[in-house]
C-alpha cells in the first residue's frame, strides 16, 4: 500500500503538515553581533540519508551575507533538485547558539506548538513517497527546480498523540543509530584498506630494502613491469548505435556495462542488463574471472567477472600472464585509478584506449607474496561487505518500520510487544 493511499483510510487521522508546522522566519531587529560567531550550513553541509546534524563551520557575523535564518530544533529541507530527492535535510539540534544561517536552498520548519517530535516529522520527511510527492510538484527549469513551501506545508502527515510521537521516534532513531554505527563500521574499514594498499603495494610484505623505480620505491626481489607486457587486452565491443536499440536485450546473456563495474567494487557479482542472440553477435563475451576497467567517463574502476559476459566497448578486459596473479593485478590497479584518471585525454567527455593502457607500470612480487597480499586485502573486503550487508538490513527496516507506523499497520502498542 502507498503511503498516500492509507489518508483515505478512516482508522488513521491526517491533516496538512502547515497545520502543525510553520517556516521560521528571522525576527526584526535581530542583533547578530551579540554572538562572536554564528553556525553557517552550506548545502554540501547538510547530510543525506538521516544524519541530524549539519557539519557547521562558524563565522563572524559580519562575513555571514545572505542565507536562510534559522533556529535550534529547525529541521532544514532542501529544496532544490537534485538535493531534495536525495533526501538531504538536517535536525538542527546541536546548535552551539540559538540560531544560525544556511544556504538559501533550504526551507526552515519548526512546530508551531508544543506536542510535536520533531524526529518523527525528519524521519517521516525521508520517506520515498513523500519525496515522490513533493518532488513532483516542484517548479522551475528543468536542473534549477525547487519546492514551493506552499508544497511543503499543504504535505499530507498522519496525525498522532505527543506520546505515540516520541515512542515512534525513538524506536526510529534507534534503528537509525545502528545504521551509523554500519557506515562508520564500512568506513573504517575503507580507510583501512587504503592504508594497507598503499603500504603492501610499496613495502610489501616482507621488511626488504627497497629500490628506486619509475614508479618510485618498492621492494628489492619485486619487478616493475607494464600491462601490455604481462596481460593481454582486448577492448569491450557493441558496434550498433544507438546503444539502446531494444531488439538486442532481455536474452540470457549478461551484459556488463560501465556502472556495473564501478559498483562493483572490485568483484563484479550483478549485472542490470542481458543481451538476446542478437546482441550477442555483434558484441564480445569474455570468460569468467576476466578483469574488465573502465575507460569512458567514468575513468580506471575495475572488478573481476564472476561470471562470463559480454561488454561494451567502453570497457577494456584485461586477461594476466603466469606472471602476476589475477586478483592481486586487480588490487594493485584500484590503487592506479586516481592517476588514470587525472592523465585520462580530456574531450567532450574523458576517454581512454588500449594504447593508453599497455604502456602503465604494474608491480609483480614473488608469486607467495602476491597470494598474501590478496589474503589480507580479501579479508578486509569481507570485513567491508559483511557492514554493507548489516547496514542494508537495517535500512531495509527503517523503511518498512518508518512505512508500516505511518500508514497505521503497526500501531504503537505493537513495538513494546
């Protein structure tokens, strides 16, 4: 059931949120300059996905110019595209002063009397229908629209007691926590790999002394090669245009493309589009365990195929001799992706080709230290994937949770049981 369709429904009681809520607006003759700083939120300050607070950055008064007023216990809505829709906003509760300024891309609420839980109404504010809604009811030039607050205000919001209210929002806020605990866990982690790839791939494993290189320092018994030395590649192929003629898909065939391997991560396990025999024909299919990178727009992302697949022609694959084991070659170029990027040729958009590739230095240790160095970035991955599986659950939750409570199908009495 859609969230809206339940405001028909006569076990559930809702009014407009301008019933209850109302847009700050700053007082006449306020005195800014009785505060030595004032919090300043600009729009890449305001978190996305559930975060309270925005990441202020403080500023004399005299250097605050133009933005959008607001107080303590506000919540801040963006209100134009794409912010909106991605859910970014803010519960200003951890305000340093009374007030501060933000962007003018927000819209500054606060309940216009005592009763309201102002988490329930953030929370409820994240849901996808009501993004949906507001969304299509936004105005202005396609890239440049933003949310009426009329919009905002005449939003339909079930209506329930102060105590329902706070029960609701703990129990949401809870679950929420644990999904920052998630995401601090994933992020942890990332930063723990970064450092570990940037050490083994330098020092390696074993303490050696290291030499100078073209690529600067790295082990002593470790040799420096070049992709088109130790790895075969062949470029991706689709050679109808335009790309998406539909004859071609819904096959059995998967069909990688370029986002694909950037989610991937490294391990390329999902696909998102088939080709039929047809399509088959006039692409390439290459073998499972086949490393594939990127080389349009999105600049140097690899993963390694768990399956066999056909792709494109804005992905190179690349197939390692004896010399360098596939994983641990996959490992060494995500580390290489920022520098393929910033040498990529800039055109109307960054392309890259095999001749770009061939000539790109690659490290090969011993073939015993390549297996442990692909042990230990292996575990940390695990440990990365094993919190993205954690988080996705318990976001999975908070929307069913957050959906059910809104629409009636849990009551309150229900959490306690």
């Amino acid at each position: 059931m859609s969230l809206f369709d339940a405001v028909q429904d006569d076990h559930q009681s809702w009014a407009r949120l301008g019933d209850s809520y109302e847009i700050t607006r700053k007082p006449r003759g306020l005195d800014m300059g009785s505060v030595p700083e004032i919090p300043f939120a600009p729009m890449e300050a305001i978190p996305q996905g559930g975060e309270y607070s925005p990441k202020y950055t403080m500023r004399e008064p005299g250097k605050v110019g133009s933005g959008t007023y607001f107080e303590r216990g506000d919540i801040l809505v963006s209100k134009i595209t794409p912010s909106f829709e991605n859910g970014k906003q803010a519960l200003t509760m951890e305000l340093p002063i009374p007030f501060g300024f933000a962007t003018t891309e927000v819209i500054p609420i606060r309940p216009r009397q005592a009763g309201h839980d102002t988490r329930l109404m953030f929370f409820y504010l994240l849901h996808p229908d009501v993004r949906h809604h507001v969304a299509e009811r936004m105005e202005g030039t396609t890239g440049r629209q933003r949310v009426p607050q009329e919009v905002l205000l005449d939003l339909p919001v079930p209506q329930f007691s102060p105590e329902d209210q706070t029960v609701m929002a703990d129990s949401l806020e809870m679950i929420h926590r644990r999904i920052s605990v998630e995401t601090d866990s994933v992020e942890a982690a990332q930063a723990l790999k970064r450092t570990a790839m940037e050490t083994l791939f330098t020092r390696g494993l074993r303490g050696e002394p290291q030499k100078e290189t073209e690529i600067g320092p790295v082990p002593e018994s470790w040799e420096v090669s070049t992709l088109g030395e130790s790895a075969q590649l062949e470029r991706g192929r689709f050679m109808h245009r335009p790309r998406n003629e539909p004859r071609f898909y819904g096959g059995t065939t998967p069909f990688v493309q370029t986002g694909d391997v950037v989610r991937s991560g490294g391990r390329i396990r999902e696909f998102t589009q088939t080709l039929n025999e047809e399509g088959v024909a006039i692409s390439r299919v290459f073998p499972a365990g086949t490393i594939l990178i990127t080389i349009a727009a999105n600049i140097g992302f690899t993963g390694i195929l768990d399956f066999a697949s056909a792709c494109p022609d804005s992905l190179v694959a690349i197939t390692p001799d004896s010399s360098v084991a596939t994983e641990f070659l996959e490992y060494y170029l995500q580390t290489q992706q920022e520098q393929m990027d910033r040498f990529a040729p800039k055109g109307t958009q960054k392309n890259i080709n095999i001749q770009f590739l061939r000539p790109w230095p690659i490290v090969i240790p011993p073939d015993d230290e390549q297996r442990k160095i692909v042990a230990i970035l292996d575990a940390i991955d695990r440990k990365i994937a094993l919190h993205r599986r954690k988080r996705d659950v318990l976001d999975e939750l908070f929307k069913s949770l957050l959906h059910k409570l809104m629409t009636g199908e849990i009551r309150v009495g229900e959490l306690a049981s």
